[in-house]
C-alpha cells in the first residue's frame, strides 16, 4: 500500500508539473500572438498617419478606401496616387513609429509603376548608432501606381525579446519539471537500494541464527560435561565458543533492530526513571567485562529522573562504556560527568582512549561507519553501535555530539531537555 501511494503521490505530482508546462507553453504562445497582432495594429496606425501627411498640400485627398494594406506578417504596402519625396517619406516613418514605440528595425522602398522600377530603397536601423547599408529589395506589386513598402526584417527578434518574461518562466518551469524528475529517478533509486540493502540484512541475520542457536545449545550442554569440566583447556575453548556464540548474537540482534527501525520507527515505551543506579548497574556489566576498566560517576545529585525508555535508555549508555572501554589502548579511564544547566541536563562520557582523526569525527554516528585505525582489526563490530545511540536521541528530541580532548581521548555529550 505504501508504495502504491508513494507512486500515486509521484505520478500525480508529475501530471501537475506537466500540465502547468503545457498551460504554460499555451499561454507563452498566445502571448506572442496577442503581440503580433498588437504591433500589427501600431503598425497600422502609423502607416495611416504617414500616408495622411504625404497628402497634406496636395491636391489629391486621401482615398475613403485604407490605403495601408498588410502583405505579410512583416510586409506593408501603403497607396499613394501621388509623387513623394524619399526624404520626406524616411522622416515620417521614423516619427510616426516612434511615437507608436515600435523600435525594431525597419526597411522602406518606393515605387513607380509607370516606370516599373524601385524608385528608392532604404535600411532604418534603431538599434545600431548610424544607418546600416544593407541592399533593400522589394517585389513590386501589381495594380498600383505610386506605393511605399515597409518590411520588419527582424519582427520575431523583436517580439520574442518583448516577451522575455514569458520565456523566462517557462524556462524555469521546464528547470523544475527536469530537477522535480531527477530527483523522483534518485528517490526511487535509493529506495530501491534501501529495500536490497534491508531484504539482504534480514535474510542474511536470518540464516545466521538458526546455526548459531544451534551453536549454543550444544556448547551449553558440552559445557556441562563432567570429561569437559575435568579439563581446563576444553573447558575453557568450550567456554570461549560459549562467549564468542553470545557476542555473535548481539551483534545480530543489533543489525536487526537497526534494520526494523529503518522500515518502522523505533517505539519507545517512557516512564520516569532514576538515571545514576542505571549507569552504575551498566558499570557493573561493563567491568565485569574488563575488570581493569575504572568508570566513574562525577554528579551533583543521584536523584535527576528522566522520561525515557529504559530499555532504550540502558543500551544507549552501555554502547557509549562499550565504545570507550573497546578503543584504549591503556588502562581504560572513563568519566561519566552529570549537571544541570538552565533547562538542560547533560551527560558527558571522558574517556581516555586512542581518539578520532577531526576530519572524521563528525561521520562516526553514520550507518555502517567504521575508522580505520590501529584498533579498527582487532575490534569486532559492523559500525551500528553509535549510529544506534543517535537514533534513540533523535527519537527523544536530545542532542549528541562528539569532541576530541585536549590530550587523548574523546568525549561525547548528550544535552536532554530537563524542566525539573
């Protein structure tokens, strides 16, 4: 069902897109039409005003019948049954479309039928400092005795830069269709490779624990064996499988569990608890462990409570002694320092172990992250202890960070919002 509607949402978002891009191009191209027809109009007008003053002082009267008429989308022929001059003509043109805003370049000529020749030709150019000489070539047209022409050669350049807004939008939007599609093909790739990820975790774990079950039973019952007990040294191998069989399955368990957290969160049953008896019960189990290992507690008071889960909670501080006891390279000294501070408690934990490079130390809560170092070989582990520390505080709404310390060593910091 989940995927179901992930598709659903992904489909349904990019028919949105689309048809806002379509809507979009539609009313780009409307635009350009509306436009078009608009500089049709301006054109118009003004061919009419010039034609208008060419007759004025004459004694021909303008024609009742519109002299200008449109050829094609850049072409205009405008009737004149009269001689004009070309200097006259060029200077009407240029005030009249002027005073209309048409600022595109333009290109007149003249014509006299009776001769059958292009009595004048020129190249206006607005946009260019002087005229451009360029050859002006018109076709002439038929039924008309004296007649200008007037061509836009660059009218689509200058409608299109008109509408720079409208192509600057649709521009974007085809920017946001193509990042919004990227990014769905990159979602779905890393979901994908999540499930392949979680599916080989699960099967793999799976697979292991039914041997390794086995492994134990028949080690316990070994164990318990008198010709076992008599012997030190298969007593103790026996013993070592025991360990190691118990060590293996914690390490399962924990892959598991980080595996289930990804697909369903991780429920936490809260109560109020008293912290410092439950660090002190962990420093038990860890020095029992290592028995050379010195953990103390430095606090003001053994009565600060918290909300939490305390199965949660217990794993979280053991993974932390754990880490601290496993890489140290000496007699391993750890300070569990507890105090209040305005509306926050923090907890933190000084060991003195061998240390974190900085340019890593801000990685070591990722999945899966191990660093190389000289203790990487000897310490078994798949880089989930502390990946699971920061989801339980994410969880809580806690903070977690780790700095190095002046000397060796490095010390994690959990700050907990704390009103009491």
């Amino acid at each position: 069902m989940k995927i179901n509607k992930l598709n659903s949402i992904i489909l349904l978002g990019l028919v949105a897109i689309i048809s806002i891009l379509v809507a979009q191009l539609l009313w780009t191209k409307e635009a350009f039409s509306l436009e078009q027809k608009k500089l049709s109009q301006k054109t118009h007008i003004a061919l009419l005003e010039v034609a208008k003053k060419l007759y004025e002082g004459t004694s021909h009267d303008l024609p009742s019948q519109n002299p200008v008429q449109k050829i094609a989308n850049d072409y205009y022929i405008v009737n004149v049954e009269n001689d004009f001059e070309p200097d006259i003509l060029e200077f009407y043109l240029k005030s009249e479309f002027k005073k209309m805003n048409i600022t595109t370049d333009f290109e007149f000529a003249m014509y006299n039928c009776q001769s059958d020749e292009m009595v004048y030709g020129n190249y206006i150019s607005l946009t260019q400092k002087g005229n451009t000489k360029q050859t002006v070539h018109f076709p002439k047209h038929k039924n008309l005795v004296y007649y200008f022409a007037v061509r836009f050669p660059n009218e689509t350049t200058y409608l299109f830069s008109s509408m720079r807004f409208w192509f600057v939008l649709s521009t974007v939007m085809i920017l946001i269709l193509l990042i919004y599609v990227y990014s769905i093909f990159t979602l779905l790739q890393q979901k994908k490779y999540s499930e392949l990820q979680r599916d080989f975790i699960n099967n793999m774990t799976h697979e292991f624990k039914t041997p390794l079950s086995s492994i134990l039973i028949a080690s316990k019952y070994l164990i318990e064996q008198n010709p076992i007990k008599e012997d030190k040294k298969l007593y103790t191998y026996t013993d070592i499988i025991i360990k190691q069989s118990h060590k293996l399955n914690n390490h399962i368990e924990k892959i598991l569990n980080v595996a289930k957290s990804d697909h369903t969160p991780l429920e936490l049953k809260t109560e109020s608890v008293l912290i410092v008896p439950i660090i002190e019960e962990i420093i038990t189990n860890i020095q029992l462990k290592c028995p050379e290992a010195v953990i103390k507690i430095e606090t003001a008071s053994a009565d600060y409570q918290l909300e939490t889960d305390i199965f949660h909670f217990s794993n979280l501080i053991y993974n932390l002694l754990d880490n601290a006891v496993k890489y140290c390279n000496e007699k391993p000294e750890i300070l569990i320092r507890i105090s209040k501070e305005n509306q926050t408690l923090k907890l933190e934990f000084i060991d003195n172990g061998i240390g974190i490079a900085s340019k890593n130390i801000s990685s070591i809560f990722d999945k899966f992250y191990r660093i190389q170092n000289e203790k990487s070989n000897e310490v078994n582990g798949f880089g989930l202890g502390l990946y699971y520390v920061k989801e339980i505080c994410t969880l809580q709404y806690w903070k977690i960070n780790a700095t190095n310390n002046s000397e060796k060593g490095i010390t994690i910091t959990l700050t907990i919002p704390y009103k009491k």
